[in-house]
C-alpha cells in the first residue's frame, strides 16, 4: 500500500487514505447489513423510519468537545447512537433511544433572538449547539463521517492496486455504496420533512424510496421521497347502531388535481418554514408532480412526491434482487460508474439512459444467463403468500416479500466473466426491434418504434425508458462494443504489464473508466488508437485523466 503511494500528490494521498479508511467502515456496514438481512423490505424501512422519529440534527461548532457534548444531551435520555459528519459547516446526527428524550430536549431549546430580521417560530428537530466562545478553540475536532464519494481519480487509482476484476468490482461498490450513517441521515431528513406535512396531515409519512433504499444507492445521490397519505384512510370500522360519520372533505377534479394541490402547499410550507431547505421548485406539471429542494444541513438534494406507491413498489422489488445474490449490486454498480464516467447517464433530465433503465437492463441480462442468476417477476410474484398481495391502481404489484422461499440456480460466472459478457450482450442485442421484459425474463417484440423499449415492470403498459433517443442508444451501444472489445483484447486485464515505478497505471475495470474513443469525449482518433499498443494508449487517457483531475464523479451529481 505504501509503494502504492509513491509519486501521488500529497492531497490525493490524503484523499485516498480517507477512501480506504470509509471503506474499512463499510466493513463494519456489512455486519449491520447481514443482521438485517432476514428482515423484509417493510421491516427494514420501518425500523429505520422509527430510529429517525427518535433522532435530532445538531449545527455543531467546528470544534468541540464530543464528551462534553454527549453528556449534555444524555441528560434528556439514553443516546442510543452517533454520528459528525461536515457538509456546509459540522453537523451531528443523535439518536435517542426514546421519543420522550426529543420532547425534554426540545422543552430546554431556545427560538433565537436574530438581529434586524425576524424568526419562523417553527421548533423542528433542527438544532444548534451554542458553545461558549472562548472555550471553542482550544477543542479537538470530532472524527467526520465522509458523505461524498471518492473522485473518479482516487478510484482509478484505489482499483488499480487490486489483483483482480473481481476485486475491483467489489471494491468499487464497497467505496460507493451508502453507508449505514448516510442512510440513517436520510431517513432523519423524511422524518423533519414529515413533521412539517404533519401539521396538515398529522398520519401523513414521508418515505424514502429510490436509490435511498434500493440497496443501488451512491453516496451523493439524491433522496426520492413520497408524501405517504395512506394512514389517513385507514378508519375505524366499529360496528353497532348503523349510525357513522363521516369527514367533510374539499373535492379536487382528479387525484392528480388533490395530489398537485397538496404538494403544492407542502412545498410552499417547505419553502416558508422549512430551516435548511432551500431552492425550493415545484414542478406540478410533471407525469409525476413532485416538489424539488435542496436540504442544506445534509447535502442533499430532495425531490417529493405523493401518490406514487408503485414506485416504492419499485424500490422493493430492486432491492429484493440486490439481496438475492452479491454478484447484482456488484455489476450494477460497476456498469452505472461506467456509464456516468462516460456520460451515459447525466444528472440532468433528458434523452438519456436512466440508472433505473440501467439497472433494469443488468436484472435482465442475469436472467438470461445460463443457468439464470435471477429469477423473473412471474416467478417472485408466484412465491408471494396471501399477505404480499398488492394492487395498486388496477396493477397486480405482487412479490414474495420472504427472500428465504427463493430457491436459486448454481451458477458461478465469476464478475469479469459477467462484465465482458453484458457488454457483449448489450452491444449486439436487436433493439430496433426487441422489447427487454424482466417479468417474463425473456427479450419481446417491440409494441412501439421508440429506440429501447423495457416494459415497466408493475405498469406493464409502460416503457421506463420512453426519454431515451436513437443517438442516445446509439452512444451507449458503441460504448459497450468498446468497452467489450478492450475486455477481449486481454491486455487491459494484465495488470503486471501496466505497472511502472512511480505509480500503478489503470487496469481491469479501472481501464474501462478512462476517457473513451468512440464516446465523443476521447482524446486520440480510432485509427490512430489501433496504431499503439494497448499500455502506451492507457498511460495517454491516464495523463488526460489527470488533467481533468478536478472533475469527480460526485460533481456529476447523483447518479
Ligand atoms: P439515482 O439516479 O441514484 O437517484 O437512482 P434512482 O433509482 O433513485 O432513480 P431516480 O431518482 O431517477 O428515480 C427514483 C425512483 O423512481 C426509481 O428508483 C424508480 O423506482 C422510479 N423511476 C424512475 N424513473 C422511472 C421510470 O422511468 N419509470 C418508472 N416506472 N419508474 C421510474
Ligand atoms: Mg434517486
């Protein structure tokens, strides 16, 4: 590890140094994820939105006492856990482990004095530690918990150490992927959320779904929420007289129309009495009308629907395949890297390839393998018992929510093996005329003439990928004919043959990150390419790599 560092900057050691060290905590991640993982997706999602109710976040100080600090707090209750980590200034996630302890904290908690202005006299569970001035300084700084992820050059490079593609690709979703704490912080963001849509709708929950929970989540990516009403229809059906009751409600034309309103309002109180949130947009005419905003204390960025159950339905069903065997997150990872790395896919709205599409499109492809890695959605939704069933808006939404009644088929291509091969099968497979249909896990006709069609997997007469363009499509298909071509060629998988003095040069799957040809973002012509040996033309996209060395994969925005 210590050669490994030789010849790099003093800052990209730094910066590596801390990668590694984010990634020896995942390690421990992984023990938390095992517990959890005889839990159902609800299960899950309910213990984790139950931790949040009990947690508050504190603008601390940049330096303090961390004892002092906590000893502090435990006056109000038992701290069950924490965390710092540093976005725009230091913050600290605290755990309590009752409710009770948020209403003594809050009962001690001042509304601020503010000079020429005046205060929003909302009390949420954002808070500010007051630190006595002078005794501010002399404190050590509290260990921060890393919430953005490695640039793009500090993960070329921490790849490139490894001894195999398999490693790589393990390595690369353990520096990706969220951590335990960066979860934990987005469900606390749903939850202040929550407290301020509760005071229209007090049974209203805000629920992460998306990457946040899908199990696909990269640090830095965004947090998919939904208004959660549906415990507000729940009622009380006590029989005796006949006689009942019933709400006077407002009527709206449509549920889109109720679902626009409400959003409407919610984002206007985010907007008005929401501390931390900012930017807020509302884009109402949208297929699915959702509230945008950036939650400043966290970082992230937030985007609010209601009424959008198939969606978490969604969110369950990827999870449930990236719990099936290691191999999908490892592969879905690495291909949503590649594709954001070589602009694939963009943090902006567009006619390109989603992560969503792309993950769909791995599900796909390792249920055509031989034997098949996963199984189809027919096949989930036959294993379901009578208390998965679920049909939301006229679609049957059912899955099997027990992983362990789930019999898999040995199958043990190794991650290179399965990396070359979606790249093969995606660079020659018939899009202009198959449609690819996860839930019967076979490639169909196309019903329409869009570029890609994948049917969505719960609203079967939907396409995911309806945005996406020929030259889009065009793109990612030349890219991984590219990228299957240099896996072929076997000299990128020599890693020996690629090693000089002074550093470790990109091998593997770290080759496959540099700048491509075919791509448009290239630096050399085609022809010439083939003109120059492998090694020589991977240490020239090298030193255009690190010319661009500013450019990271988390200022590309979530992907
Ligand atoms: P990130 O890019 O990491 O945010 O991935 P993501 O899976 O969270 O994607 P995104 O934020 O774009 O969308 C959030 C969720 O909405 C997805 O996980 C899907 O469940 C759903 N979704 C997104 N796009 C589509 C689509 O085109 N069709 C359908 N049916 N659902 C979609
Ligand atoms: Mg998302």
């Amino acid at each position: 590890c210590r050669l490994f560092y030789l010849g790099l900057e003093p800052q990209t050691q730094r910066r590596l140094a801390s990668t590694i060290s984010a990634i020896k905590a995942q390690t421990g991640n992984k023990t938390a994820r095992a517990a959890k993982e005889d839990k159902t997706f609800q299960a899950i999602q309910e213990e984790r939105r139950e931790q949040a109710e009990r947690s508050v976040l504190i603008s601390c100080p940049p330096r303090f006492s961390e004892k002092k600090f906590l000893d502090y707090l435990s006056k109000h209750g038992t701290i069950n856990k924490h965390f710092f980590y540093s976005s725009y200034g230091a913050y600290a996630v605290v755990e309590f482990s009752s409710k009770e302890s948020i209403a003594s904290l809050k009962e001690n908690t001042n509304i601020p004095a503010v000079e020429h202005e005046a205060a929003v006299p909302f009390k949420s569970r954002l808070l500010s530690l007051k630190w006595p001035g002078s005794q501010s300084n002399n404190q050590p700084v509290p260990n921060f918990q890393e919430q953005s992820p490695p640039s793009i050059g500090d993960i070329t490079q921490l790849l490139s150490e490894k001894d195999s593609v398999d490693e790589q690709l393990q390595c690369l979703t353990g520096a990706l992927q969220l951590t335990e704490e960066n979860i934990s912080l987005r469900f606390l963001v749903c939850s202040l959320l929550g407290d301020i849509a509760g005071a229209y709708f007090p049974e209203c929950i805000i629920r992460p779904f998306g990457s946040t929970v899908n199990s696909f989540g990269k640090l830095g990516c965004d947090v998919d929420m939904i208004l959660d009403l549906d415990g507000i229809y729940a009622t009380s059906q006590k029989k005796g007289s006949g006689l009942s009751l019933e709400y006077q409600v407002k009527r709206g034309a449509s549920e889109r129309a109720v679902t626009q309103s409400i959003l409407s309002v919610i984002g206007k109180c985010v907007d008005q009495f929401g501390p931390g949130c900012v930017g807020v947009q509302k884009i109402l005419q949208a297929r699915c009308p959702l509230v945008r905003f950036s939650h400043q204390p966290s970082g992230f960025q937030c985007d609010l629907t209601a009424n959008n159950r198939v969606a978490m339905k969604s969110s369950e069903l990827l999870f449930l395949y990236g719990q099936l065997d290691p191999r999908v997150r490892h592969l879905v990872f690495s291909v949503r890297c590649w594709a954001r790395v070589h602009n694939i896919t963009s943090s902006i709205p567009g006619a390109w390839i989603t992560n969503f599409t792309l993950t769909v499109m791995v599900v796909f492809f390792l249920q055509q393998r031989n034997p098949p890695i996963l199984p189809t959605l027919d096949q989930l939704k036959d294993l379901a018992g009578p208390s998965d069933k679920c049909v939301i808006e006229g679609n049957d939404c059912t899955i099997v929510s027990d992983l362990s009644k789930i019999t898999l088929q040995k199958n043990t291509d190794t991650l290179e093996k399965l990396l070359q091969e979606f790249f093969e099968f995606y660079g020659n497979f018939p899009f202009n005329k198959a449609s690819i249909n996860i839930r019967k896990g076979k490639e169909q006709t196309k019903p329409e003439t869009t570029a890609l069609y994948i049917q969505n997997p719960f609203e079967t007469t939907l396409n995911v990928s309806k945005n996406v363009n020929a030259t889009q499509l065009e793109r990612f298909v030349k890219l991984c004919q590219e990228s299957a071509w240099l896996l072929q060629k076997r000299e990128i998988l020599n890693r020996s043959s690629s090693q000089s003095a002074e550093s470790v040069l990109p091998w593997g799957f770290a080759a496959l990150l540099l700048p491509s040809v075919t791509s448009g973002t290239g630096v050399k012509s085609r022809r010439k390419r083939k003109l120059e040996p492998a090694s020589s033309r991977i240490k020239n996209l090298l030193d255009s790599l690190k010319i661009k060395g500013g450019e990271t994969v988390a200022k590309k925005g979530s992907t």
